[in-house]
C-alpha cells in the first residue's frame, strides 16, 4: 500500500530537511495517536463495563503493591507464596535471573509511574519519599546492566518525569525538588564503568560499589554479552543527558549502538543474539525478534521518536526489511542464521516476542502485528498464558509463566491504532486469567507450569510496572487519567519519558557518523507510523478478516494457508516451499522439491532448509503419543487447591484427560514400594494410595494398589533431592505385558514434589488431593465447603458463591502460616538461557534398583534438534528419554521396546531425502559450526 501523497500526516513522509523538531512531534503524534475507527464484528464495550474492568485493574495492582509493602519491603521483590521478600543472598540463587536484584527495592522504584497512572497520587508521593528515606544505591552487590538501566534507572526517571508534571499541575509533589533524578545521576554514574571497553559495548554486570575488574568487584571477566543488553540503554541515557545537561550518558549509549549496527551481517542485515564485548564477533549467530535482542529493535525506533535523529530511523527500517523478508512467517516469528538466513535456526518461539506486534504498530505495519497477535491470543486461550516457549505447531516447549506483561503491551497498542474492541474482549480475558489462576493470598504467583496451573514463589517487578499499566490503559478513557499520556514514550519497561526532551539539551550531532547514509531516503519513513485512513479507507471488516484464518490455527497440528505469497516477497518470487505445508499428491510441491537439487546457491538453501524442517516436523509427529504432565493438587485444609504439584503421567490406568478427575485422601502402603501385596488393605481402601518408586515395575504395584481397594496411586521418586524444576518428567510404561486390567490413574511425583505431601501428612494427618490433567479453579473445589475468609478474599471468582463462615479465623490464619512454610520446600525454577538450559535428565536421577520401565517426557514437550548427535543411555533399564529420541533412530530400535508405540515413521519424500545424505552431513558439521 503506498503512501498518501502530499501532506505531512501520520504515515506520510517527513520532509528531508525538517526541522528536528517537527521530526519528533510527527513521530510522536503518530506513535501515540489513538483513533475512534472501530472495526465491525465484534460489539461494542459500554462505557459501564470498560469502568468495570479498570475498577477491577485498580483492585489487582492493589493487591500485588500492597501485599509487596506489607510483607517484602524494603527488599526488592516478594515471595507470593511464602509472604516474604527475596533479599539477594538469603534465598537460593536462581541464576542470572537474580542479576536484576540489588538491593535496592527494586518493585517500589519500578512500580512509582504506574501509582500515577492508575491515579495514585497520594501513594505516589509517599512511595517517592520512601525511595528517598530507604532506597541505598552504593551496595556491594553485582547487578545486570541492562536490567539496573530498564528498571531501576528507567523508574527513577519515570517517576521524576511525572513528578514534575505534578508538581507543574499545583496539588501534589510541591515539596520536589529533583531529588529522584539527582538519584538517577548517581545511578548512572555507577553504570558507566561497564561501558571502558574498546568497542565501547558494556560489560553485561558491574557491581554498585565497586564498579569492574576490581578484586573486590568479583566481575570484569566477562566477554560476552546480549545485543539487547548492548543495545537497549539510549532511551534512559539520553532522557538522563537531556534531564541534566550531562551528554556523556547519551555519547556513551550512542557509541554502543553504532557499534552493533556497524557489526549486523552486511548480507542479511540482521545481528545475532550473543556479541563478544570486545572483539565484535557473533558468538551466537542466530537472530529472531525474541529474546536476547527484542528491546535492540523497540530501542531504534523509539530513540526516532524521542531524540528527532533520523539515523535511528533508518537502522530500524534496515533491520525490519530483513526481518520481514526472514524471520517473519506470518503468524509466526522464527529464529534464523544471520549468514544463511533462509536456514531456521530453531523450530520454536519464546514469550518475549509477543512485544513485535507493539513495535509493528508503532511502524505502522498494522497486518502482520494482528496476525502475530492473534496467533499469540489463540495460544494463550489453549494454555491460559502464554508459555515462556512454545513450538510452531503450538505445543508447549517451556511451560513456565513469569507474568511477562509483552503480550498485554501489544494488545494495548492494536487497540489504540484500530478502535476494534475485540481487544478489549482479549484484555478482559487476561485479567480473567490472572484472578482465576496466578492470584494467591499475598500477590500474584508466576506459573511454574502453565500446562498443570502450579506455582512459582515469584513475583516479578516487571509485572507491577508494565501488566496492570498497559491494562488500565486499554480499558481508560482520555478523562480518567489526569495527564496527557500522548505527551510521552514508552521505554522497553513501560515508563514514561517526557517527549519535549527532543527539543531540550540537543547537544550530541544527530547525524551518526558511522551510518553509511549520506542523506536521508525518504522511502525509510514508508509505514513510520499508522495512519488509520490509509489502513481502513472503506472496509470496517479488515481486522477481522486478518483474525478469522487464525481463530483455528492452534488447535490443529501445524498452520496452513498462512503465508501470504505477495507480501512477503516483495520481488514477486514465490516463498519457499516449507514442510509444514508439503503434500506428496501436489505436483507443483514435487517439482520445487526437483529444483531443490540443482547447483543454485538459492536451491540449496531452500534445500538444506526444507531437509531440516522436515526432519523436526516429523519429530515432532512422533511425539504426539507422548502424554502431557498431570497435576496433583491439595485441596483439603488449609491448602484448599493453593499447592499444585506437576506429576508425570502413566501410558496404563485411568487416563486424567479423558476421564473426570480422581479425588480422595493418600495413605502410604505397606510395604511401601508397592511390589508384593498390601499388608494394610483397609488403610488404602477408597483412598489414594502412596508408593515408593524401586524394585519392581510400575504396573505391578499399580495392581497390588488396586487389589486392595485404592482408587488411584501416586508414585514417590526414592532419588533424594530429584526434583521437576531439573529433570525431565517421564511417563510410566507397562511392563510388557497388557494392562488393561488397571482401571486406577497413576501418577508420578519427584522427590522434592512428593516430600510436600508427606510433610502435609505428616503435619495434619489427613491430606485430600485431586489427581487431574491440570490444575482446578479453587471456587469449585471449594464449593460448599467451610472456607476461611483469606481464602475467599484472595479469589473474587467466589466473591459470588454462599460459602458458609469459618468458625475460627484465628486457626485458619495459623494454618495459613503452617501452609506457607509446606509451601518453602518447593524449589524455584531457574531462568535459563535457550542455549544454556539442560532439560535432560542425569543418570544420578535413577535408583539402580529399579526395574520399571518408563519412557522421559520433558515438562516442556521440547522438540529435539533434529541434527543433534544425541546418545541417551537407558536409566537404569527403567526410563528410555523421549525427548532426545531422533528421526534417524531405526525402526529395529523402535520395535526392541515394546512399551513404547510409535507406530510406524510416515517419510512421503524418502526417495529424494536419500539423494541428500551428504548435504544431510554438511548441514550437521554447519549447525555445530554456528551455534
């Protein structure tokens, strides 16, 4: 769609020799425009409940802020499942996740613009009175930069920048003077010491105190880094230059971005993920839109808007072209090689790109940000949230759930650029979805597993900074917020930066000099911004219309039909043929799969491509037998379904997904493993039976279990220590033998999963679970059941149902207190890289005694690289580990197993991929090469 023509519009070019000025104010005008269209199909939400829904908004930031400050603060994030604050040092370490803590109470600095947001004046001004009393920025502590830049730096100016407004408004904030950003100097002063590196890309850590390579410092080893960790600083050190009058801040942010942009692959224009700080070489050389340089891109075009330097502009629209040319396959965003970037470099999605259809609204490129979004929308319908990694065909690869705010972000923003509200439908879902299963009684919990609805003891800054910002946001009107939210940026963590800096301290060139450009092309301001006249001259459907292929796409095996031939190639070249769409009876896909062997370098990418895709689809296909986890869940008092544990299925017995749930109270056997029959019958009978895993095969004590009136069991790993957070579930297989004789559901727990409900055991005698396929809501477990009111007020979906009182709210209280300290013993799971996260399990993880047999499944259903060299050993002759079992396994070592049912390998183009062999082994030695 080509421009309007004349005019200075949103969406028109900018002139070439505007003033910087006017560059800005149109960028930003565009940026931050919200239009009245609305889009035809979806009804119309009343003003009454658009209140409601914010209403309700208020309500939830109001538990997650106050339970922080009652139970966590001073420290910088709380615990909402132990009510208590994590301090760095005194709980376990979670790895580079803890990196964003300093002790410096991080959720209160994160969390000053969003009180104003939601209209919290008067907690703003206490809230800022504390960061000056308490907050101490001189710790002995190493801190990540990039995350002490977005969160800490970026909320001290946040909260100066509308403390000011205040202040200038004449109610509140009188007493100010400069104080947060006199601390934001000091911040970035102490931040600066990491950037004394050759290429002038900063060292991923410093420590407050004593800045790098210090002995004391303990960091300055360092050689590698993020492209977002290098490339998401300019925003706050450019607000912090302009601010003060300082420009080193801005030079500094400045020459770490020329230098990634000088460094992006010529041919490709795209960077990697992983850059070495001072030699500039790709560490790791694949490049998505995800994780690792997400905010590189938002920060490109938001430094346009912010700073008026066109340079910024055409680095982005550079970078964007090659994205949309390979990494974009709408719906879906996939990682490539920056060298070979018609080669996919993995075969899934993380949650942080669910931030793209944001950025491409802010470009203006409104279609392709529906179709992400919708795909991610249909995604979170089948799971509740969007897992933090999800393959192509939509099955969960990792199933955690930190509460990432991105997917909010991008329905705030589709909203504001098309009026259509069939976003405030999605938005009301996701608050739906956080109420119903991440609320607990002191906050909001991350999701540990989004498949089984268990908890993690985490409640990040984040989530107060940018979900309820962005969802108050959605459902507002331009009067119930008391400033002008158009007058300002969104950083990369939702605060607020005023947009007259442009105008203010412009002492740094705006030409960059390391930019081959020589004058601006006006062709890169093509889709700067949207333009809704131009997107939806006549047509009110078009939204819709975009949205309706995808309603359907998750629920199927892979998505079809999705590519849109001339948009993505804009050189009329048909796309290349991708496995997922391949049909053996399509003559014309026949012919492209001859092509495929001929001496075109372009052929032979297609090739290598499509022998890969078709390698990890078949994969894929095979593991569609595979079972997902099961949940455990505690529902009788105090639990009352707070406490639920992922447990690994069984291929025998009752099957949870098909069947209704089994509920009852546990009792351990005797003899406890389960192997010859029960000498306690009437301790288990029409209970649900606990066994110690070893000794003999699963389907052996799931028939002794059941001889003696169980009606359900639950396998205990006898490995000490062995947990679900580091190994791979595995589902329980027979013993050869038919098994249709066991009726009970078996389920297995780890170690540190099954000592929680020996402990609740042990401490109140009587334990009711509920064994399921995932976790239940808690207003119909509880449903005519004596319910404290703790419980009832940490859930407002029963606000509606009569519950009978409690007798004793000092003793559910106490029992409260009793749960929370069952509830410590669960392990946090660790946040770990792509690349560094290890989901197989170690032979240390088996009894040698054991003789079941089982087959691993990973809790994430991960997809196996399909040329990986992979060597699983059998555990102990017990588990045989799915997860990296490959398309080139024999069908000789399929059929020696026959627990496991594969049926047989579906390969429609054997014949061809046998002519392959060599490229086959070529494509193997490249991808250990690259990554």
């Amino acid at each position: 769609m080509s421009e309007a023509a004349g005019g200075r519009g949103c969406g028109s070019p900018v002139p070439q020799r505007a003033p910087w000025s006017l560059v800005a104010a149109t960028a930003a005008l565009c940026l931050v425009s919200a239009t009245s269209v609305w889009t035809a199909g979806a009804a119309p939400m009343s003003r009454e409940e658009k209140q409601k829904l914010g209403n309700q908004v208020l309500e939830m930031f109001d538990h997650a802020f106050g339970n922080y400050m009652e139970h966590a603060y001073p420290a910088d994030e709380l615990m909402p499942l132990t009510c208590r604050g994590r301090v760095r040092g005194q709980e376990p370490s979670r790895g580079d996740v803890d990196d964003a803590l300093g002790k410096f109470s991080l959720t209160l600095i994160d969390s000053l613009d969003t009180l104003v947001v939601l209209n919290k004046t008067k907690e703003f001004e206490d809230a800022v009175r504390k960061v000056l009393r308490d907050v101490n920025l001189d710790n002995d502590v190493v801190v990540s930069v990039f995350e002490t830049n977005i969160r800490v730096l970026g909320g001290l100016l946040g909260g100066h920048s509308l403390a000011i407004m205040l202040k200038e408004k004449g109610e509140y904030m009188q007493w100010y003077s400069d104080e947060l950003l006199q601390m934001a100097k000091q911040l970035g002063y102490k931040l600066l010491p990491a950037f004394n590196t050759t290429s002038g890309l900063p060292y991923p850590r410093i420590n407050l105190k004593f800045g790098i390579r210090k002995p004391e410092a303990r960091t300055g080893t360092e050689t590698d880094t993020c492209t977002a960790c290098a490339g998401t600083l300019i925003l706050e050190f450019a607000a912090l230059s302009r601010f003060t009058g300082a420009t080193i801040f801005e030079e500094y942010a400045r020459k770490a971005l020329d230098f990634l942009w000088e460094k992006r692959q010529r041919s490709s224009n795209l960077v990697g993920v992983t850059i070495n700080i001072h030699t500039g070489d790709w560490v790791r050389k694949d490049s998505g839109v995800g994780a690792g340089i997400d905010s590189y891109y938002e920060y490109l075009l938001k430094a346009y808007v912010l700073l008026g330097d066109d340079s910024f502009l055409e680095r982005f629209n550079t970078h964007y072209n090659a994205i949309m040319r390979y990494i974009s396959q709408p719906p879906l965003l996939l990682d490539v090689h920056i060298h070979k970037p018609m080669l996919n470099a993995r075969t899934w999605m993380d949650a942080l790109l669910a931030f793209f259809p944001g950025l491409q609204v802010l470009k203006g490129d409104i279609r392709p940000a529906i179709e992400t979004h919708e795909m991610l929308y249909q995604v979170i319908k089948k799971h509740n949230f969007l897992p933090e990694a999800f393959t192509t065909d939509f099955r969960v690869h990792w199933a955690q759930h930190p509460l990432r705010p991105e997917f909010a972000e991008s329905t705030y923003f589709l909203y504001k650029a098309t009026g259509d509200p069939y976003y405030l439908e999605v938005g009301k879902t996701l608050i739906e979805n956080l109420n119903k299963y991440a609320r607990v009684p002191c906050g909001f919990a991350a999701m540990k597993d989004v498949r089984t609805g268990s908890h993690e003891d985490r409640m990040d800054s984040f989530f107060l900074a940018e979900m309820f910002k962005y969802l108050y946001l959605l459902f507002a009107d331009k009067e119930d917020i008391i400033f002008d939210i158009e007058d300002y940026i969104f950083t990369t963590e939702a605060h607020l930066l005023p947009l007259w800096l442009s105008t203010t301290n412009q002492s740094i060139s705006k030409k960059n000099t390391t930019s081959e450009y020589t004058e601006l092309d006006d062709s890169n301001f093509d889709w700067t911004c949207p333009n809704t006249q131009i997107l939806f001259p006549h047509d009110p459907l078009y939204a819709q219309r975009i949205r309706e292929p995808l309603k359907n796409v998750v629920d199927k095996s892979c998505p079809r039909g999705i590519v849109r031939v001339e948009e993505s190639f804009r050189s009329g070249a048909k796309p290349p043929l991708r496995a997922r769409d391949f049909m053996a009876t399509n003559p014309e896909h026949l012919e492209i799969l001859k092509k495929m062997g001929a001496a075109s370098s372009i052929d032979a990418e297609d090739g290598l491509r499509f022998m890969q895709e078709m390698i990890e689809l078949s994969s894929q296909q095979q593991k569609e037998q595979q079972l997902p986890p099961r949940a455990v869940q505690i529902v009788s008092h105090p639990f009352f379904g707070r406490v639920v544990l992922t447990a690994g299925p069984a291929q025998f017995g009752l099957d949870l997904s098909k069947h209704k749930e089994t509920r009852g109270f546990v009792a351990s056997s005797k003899p406890y493993n389960g192997c010859s029959e029960l000498t306690n019958p009437e301790a288990v009978m029409g209970k649900i039976a606990l066994i110690q895993r070893g000794q003999c095969m699963f389907a052996e004590k799931a028939r002794n279990i059941q001889n003696a009136g169980a009606i359900g069991g639950i396998v205990i790993d006898d490995n000490e220590g062995s947990s679900s957070d580091t190994a791979p579930l595995f589902q329980m297989a027979g013993d050869g033998k038919d098994t249709d004789d066991i009726k009970i559901p078996m389920l297995f727990l780890f170690s540190k999963e099954g000592s929680i409900i020996l402990d609740a055991i042990r401490e109140y005698e009587e334990v009711e679970v509920l064994l399921s396929d995932k976790a239940k809501d808690r207003a119909a477990i509880l449903k005519g059941k004596m319910i404290p009111s703790y419980i009832i007020n940490s859930n407002p979906e029963m606000e509606n149902e009569e519950q009978p009182s409690s007798e004793n709210d000092s003793q559910n209280q106490s029992a409260e207190q009793q749960v929370v300290s069952i509830s410590q013993t669960v392990d946090l799971v660790d946040q770990e890289s792509p690349d560094e996260s290890s989901l197989n399990s170690s032979p240390e993880s088996s009894s040698p005694a054991d003789s079941e047999d089982a087959s691993n499944i990973s809790p994430s259903e991960q997809t196996s690289s399909p040329t990986a060299n992979h060597e699983t050993p059998s555990l102990d002759g017990e588990c045989t580990d799915l997860d990296n079992q490959i398309q080139e396994q024999s069908e000789t070592e399929e059929d020696s197993n026959p627990n496991v049912s594969w049926g047989k390998k579906v390969q429609p183009i054997d014949s061809i991929l046998a002519d392959w062999n060599e490229d086959i082994e070529a494509f193997e030695m490249m991808e250990k090469d690259e990554l």
